[in-house]
C-alpha cells in the first residue's frame, strides 16, 4: 500500500480547510496517510514515504512562515529521488508580485531534492470556497492516481 506523508501550516484557518479537503479524498481511497503539523516532523521523515504532499500559506513578503523555515532549511540535506510530491495552499491575490510564493519556494525546493512532483501546486486564493473545495478534491484525486500508477 503507498504511503502519503500530508504537511501542513495554517494561520488563519484557509490552508487547513484545503488540507481537510485533501485528507478526505485520500481516506476515503483507503491509502496509508500520516498528517504532520509544520512543527512537529523532521525533514528525514520524508524518505519513508512514497508521496508527499505539503501545504502552507505565504507570509508577508513572500516568504515561508516561521512554522517551516527550519524544516525547509533541514530538507537539503535529503535525496527525494522517486518520491511523488506536490504542494498546496492559500494565498492572498492582494499581494500580486508573491501570491502564493511559499508554495512555489516548497515546490522548487522538492524538484531541486529530486522528487517527482506530480501535479502543479494548488493556490486557492483567501478562503475556499465551494469551487475551492471542488479543487482541493481534484487535486487529490489526481496526486492519487499519479501515485497508484508508479
């Protein structure tokens, strides 16, 4: 059975319905998931999984929030080669020159470590909505089937 390692910050609760959204579709496809805050897993964590999904939201400037910097600094030091990932989360459409930026840093990171990112990362802007909630849904769905097809 492929194992899924889900990542998520929140701050203001947007990131956290899109990661529900997520984790929903993927219990309910009976796949192993384990469901890691920023704060609570070490980069290495990662080798033991088969697909990786990381969602956070962007913080003022552009830039990944406090809760996964250092996670995000410790992940050089890994080799992602065969391990599906892709990233998600909420962004703020106000901030036109870094919507979304920390999602795409994730990303860049994950691509740069040798993982195989499966889908384009997933921005919903502010809080979903029902067409969100549909997006989340499908974005699951197709991290899934890219996952079961290797």
């Amino acid at each position: 059975m492929r194992k899924i390692l889900l990542i998520y910050t929140s701050a203001t609760g947007n990131t956290e319905m899109m990661a529900e959204a997520i984790i929903a579709v993927i219990k309910n496809n009976r796949l192993q998931l384990s469901i890691k805050d920023a704060f609570d897993v070490e980069p290495e964590e990662l080798l033991h999984y088969d697909g990786i999904l990381i969602g956070t939201y962007t913080w003022d400037g552009g830039v990944i929030p406090d809760e996964f910097m250092d996670f995000y600094e410790e992940l050089d030091a890994l080799n992602l080669k065969g391990i599906k990932a892709a990233t998600f989360g909420s962004g703020d459409s106000y901030y036109t020159s870094t919507y979304g930026s920390a999602i795409h840093l994730f990303a860049n990171k994950l691509e740069e470590l040798g993982a195989d990112i499966a889908l384009d990362s997933l921005i919903i802007d502010l809080q979903p909505d029902d067409d969100g909630i549909e997006a989340c849904n499908n974005f699951a769905e197709h991290f899934i089937k890219t996952l079961v097809a290797q």
